[in-house]
C-alpha cells in the first residue's frame, strides 16, 4: 500500500457523484434571476425552473419513481420537457424519451421492453398514446399511470388520456428541497432507443456520468460563453437532445423552445430572443438555406449551428457559409450520448479557399475533449490503420461517453464492444493530421463489379445540383454488375429538372462507374430527426428490381 493510500479515503467532502443535475441547482442558485425558458408567452427564470422542476420530481416521487423506474415522456420541445431532463434525473429514476413520429405498436413495445412505470404526454399525441396504452395493457399488461400535458401553445384536438394533469399536480407539490442525483455516477440516467436508421431499435442506456461528461464537452467543443440564447430545433427526444438540456443548464442559458420546425418559426425566434446556437440534422440546415431571404431581415447577431445525424453534404456546409452561420460539424451515435467527435478548427484553416474549408470542416474529426478515444481500427485485426486517407477501417469510440450497453441485450452489447471499443459500423479513412473522415456506413457501400461506390460521394455529387433538396442513393441489384447506384431525389419547391439531366450532372463530377443508372423521383422517408432511412430505400429498390 502506498502512503497515498493511508487515512486519505473518498468521503462526502471530496467526492460526489457527477450528475448533470448539479447544473441546475448551480444556475439556480448563482443566477436565479436570469431567463431559463421562453415558450409563447411563457416566461421561466433559473430560479422559477428549477422550482418547477423541484416540484415535478416530489410528484413523481409520491407515485412511486426512485432509482431505477423508468419514467417514459412522450412531449414536443415544451418546458415540459426540459422539466422532466431536471426532475427524473434528480430521483435517479430512467428518463425515456418516445419519438414523437412513431406508431401505437411500435411505442407499445418500447413502453413494455424498458418497463415504464409513469409517462407524461403531451394532449397532441393522445390519439396515437392512447392506441399505446391500449396495446400496452392488453397485450403486455403493463398500465402505468399517466400524466397528462395541456401545453399553451398547442391549440389542436387531443383528449387528456390519464388521471392527473401537470400543472394541477406541480401545484399539489412543494418542490424538493434538492435536486440530488444518485449515489453512484454509473447509475442509468435513460434509455434512449436507436431511431430505426437501420430498422433494428435497441435501448440504449447511458449514465450520470457520461450525460455530465458529454455536456461540459458539448460546451467546450463549440466553445459555448456563458448564458447562450439556445433554440430547440433539434428534436429533445433524440439522445436527450445531444445532451444539451444539461449543457444550457451548466451555462445558465436561454432555452427558447419551438414546437414546430420550420424556416418561418426558427428565423422569427432568432430575431426575437437574440437566438445565437442551435442543434440540427442537415436537412434542418437545408430548409434555412433555401428559405427566402427575407425571412433572415433583422437577424444582426452571429448565429452558430451544429450538424450531425449525418454526414453533411460539402453544398450544405457552403451554403450556411453563404448565409452568414458559422456551422461546426460534430459526429456521434446514440450509444456516444449524440456528437462525441467534432471536425474540430483551426486557424491555418481560415487562409484555405472556400472548397478546402469545406472539406476540412465536413470531416467527422476528432474526438470530443473527453472522450478517450476515438479513431479508425480494422474490425478484423483491432490494429489502428495508417494515417494516409486511403485505408479504411471502422469508425469506434472509446471513453466515458460510450453508453453502459443495450438494455436486454447482452449479446448485441457484447458485440458491440468486441476488443475492448465500441464499434460504430461507420467506414472511414484517417486522414495524415489524424483527423477521421467517414467514407459510408458498411451496409451502404455499393459493390459494382468489383468496385467500391460511396454513396456519401454520390449523393455529394446531387447535392451540387441547385434543384435538389434532399437524395439517397443505394445499391440496385443488376444482373451484369451485381449492384449500380440508384437515386431517390427530393426537388425544391418550384424545381424543374429531369431524371437524364440530373445524371448527366454526375457524370461532370464522378466517374462513370459511380454515376447513378437510375433517379427516381420519390419523397425519401426520414427519421423525426431527419435522418434518411435508408434500410426502407434499400428494400424499395429490391422490390422493385426483378433480381432477387
């Protein structure tokens, strides 16, 4: 034993468990009287949210939440929501977030598979919860209690579908005298379940500690000041919304919510609250890019973006530049709690002309301040490959913002830490100054008689075509090639072009054996994030090919 061993034990004054709710006493606390979150006429300082949320967790508490129950929401970007990432936490109860966009069914076997104890909901979703609930008991015979959210800026049809409602049970409440998180950092802080890019969810559970970690990082990454102006444009469903309900709480920052995303709204919120940061997968960005420009009149304050959900296409990253927002590219996965790598800057950059920046900024990049590790490794050998951008490998993740694993899964966990990383099924390069630049994901790689095709650098490719709006290209069976890239292409409003122009298009920009055989002018079915599902693509073109 080493004399740093003796009589130098942990103990309550010099160890706590990190949690991310110690972010909300602190704004509370030191900036209580600074705006917290603006909602339509709603109004909420540090002091009034976390007050809220105090009293949100005395009554979960009463109706049985504590460690290890999970507490399901099904809620649209609302204070609501924002409450419920302080209050569940704060109980060391399991938050899980549904996906606004999902059916009865499927909802029904996430409530069941994470055994949902309580669920708050919003009345805008009560027709599709209440199917859910249905299902839920009668085939599961689970009925956990439900409360009920009326929110003021909602005014559609909805019934209340549980027994108690939320602003007559925070009223019923007096807050805890405490925000306290658990015992135990490791503890499940929620369960998020993967969107279905793949067609195949699993519950992801992450920690206190990683949740804590991942957001000091997201500020760190973006080198975010202190009080921001953060629009919720991003889905707060999606990984706990990358982890930014507790990064604006640590920075005692605005949250400006927004129920509806669309161009009109989010320009509108930047002008009015001075809105500076917001979160969004690239087709959130797209939508700003081709809104009129008058909708943008009044926005004087420098706006700053983050993309990830997808590799950004370089037409995108240069056509935020050429409205005036900075856009940092970061990159991640549910299991990494949202973005855990970022195409991290520097200032040699700046001397680059307009097409190198955008190449050196729509690189995965580097790994997250803490995050441990991440880089490129042969899945075959676990060796790090060369740093030349020629050899690939899979894109893995190593660290303490790396999930504890898939709920009930120990087989697909096991899997997915084989050697010691987790393994992402992104293919990339590492680039010589070591940054990572993904090349596709394993399953869209297009395999034409013998070649390999990025369908990253078809879809770049349409992108550059001004017509285009949203493209995925996937393999196609073909009986003399084996696959060729087919094109679904979503047009501009107002956008004229045809399936041989767009071809002819690539043909400028690609070589002949990656230009699309086919365009298909079709709506491309998306995640509520907008993530492109490409595996309901995938399956389109095969049953619509004769080749099986």
């Amino acid at each position: 034993m080493s004399i740093y061993d003796q009589d130098l034990d942990k103990n309550p004054a010099n160890f706590v468990a990190l949690s991310p709710t110690s972010f909300v006493e602190r704004s509370a606390e030191v900036f209580g009287d600074l705006p917290a979150v603006v909602h339509g006429a709603r109004r909420y300082t540090w002091a009034e949210t976390r007050g809220r949320a105090a009293r949100l967790a005395a009554a979960l508490r009463e109706l049985g939440a504590g460690r290890g129950t999970t507490v399901s929401v099904m809620l649209a970007n609302t204070p609501e929501m924002i409450e419920a990432h302080y209050a569940v936490p704060a109980l060391n109860a399991v938050l899980n977030t549904l996906n606004t966009r999902l059916d009865a069914a499927l909802l029904a076997w996430q409530m069941q598979h994470c055994e949902t104890a309580l669920l708050i909901t919003d009345r805008e979703f009560s027709g599709v919860m209440k199917q859910a609930l249905r299902v839920l008991r009668d085939e599961h015979g689970r009925t956990p209690r439900v409360i009920d959210v009326s929110d003021s800026e909602y005014n559609g049809p909805g019934e209340r579908v549980g027994e108690f409602e939320y602003e007559a049970l925070l009223a019923q409440h007096a807050p805890l005298a405490l925000l306290a998180g658990p015992q135990d950092e490791w503890d499940a802080i929620a369960v998020s379940y993967t969107s279905g890019t793949t067609g195949n969810p699993k519950g992801v559970v992450t920690h206190h500690r990683g949740a804590y970690l991942n957001a000091v990082s997201n500020a760190a990454t973006w080198n975010m000041p202190h009080f921001p102006k953060y629009l919720w444009t991003l889905p707060l469903f999606h990984c706990n919304g990358w982890c930014f309900p507790w990064t604006v709480a640590m920075l005692a920052g605005t949250h400006v919510c927004l129920r509806k995303v669309e161009p009109k709204a989010m320009f509108d919120a930047m002008r009015a609250h001075g809105v500076d940061h917001y979160c969004a997968a690239p087709i959130v960005h797209n939508m700003l890019i081709n809104a009129e420009a008058a909708l943008r009149a009044g926005i004087s304050q420098r706006v700053r973006g983050m993309v990830a959900g997808a590799a950004p296409p370089a037409a995108m990253i240069e056509g935020m530049s050429n409205i005036g927002f900075e856009l940092t590219h970061a990159y991640g996965l549910t299991e990494t709690y949202g973005p855990a790598a970022v195409a991290a800057r520097r200032d040699s950059w700046a001397g680059e002309d307009l097409a190198e920046q955008t190449r050196l900024n729509g690189r995965q990049g580097v790994r997250y301040v803490l995050q441990e590790g991440m880089t490129v490794i042969d899945p075959e050998t676990m060796a790090t490959v060369p740093a030349t951008g020629e050899v690939t490998g899979e894109i893995m993740f190593r660290g303490n913002i790396v999930m504890k694993g898939y709920l009930k899964n120990p087989q697909a966990t096991q899997q997915a830490f084989a050697g010691g990383w987790f393994h992402s099924g992104d293919l990339a390069v590492l680039e010589p100054d070591h940054y990572v630049k993904i090349k596709d994901r394993s399953k869209d790689v297009i395999i034409s008689g013998g070649e390999n095709i990025s369908s990253l650098e078809v879809e770049d490719a349409l992108y550059r075509h001004a017509a285009v709006m949203a493209c995925a290209v996937v393999a196609q069976p073909d009986p003399k090639w084996g696959e060729t890239p087919l094109a679904y292409v979503e047009l501009k409003p107002g956008a004229t072009i045809t399936a041989a122009e767009l071809i002819q298009h690539c043909r400028g920009r690609l070589a002949a054996y990656k230009v699309p055989r086919e365009v298909r002018f079709e709506e491309i079915p998306k995640t509520a994030t907008g993530k492109i599902q490409k595996f309901v693509l995938r399956q389109r073109a095969r049953s619509a090919s004769a080749i099986e």
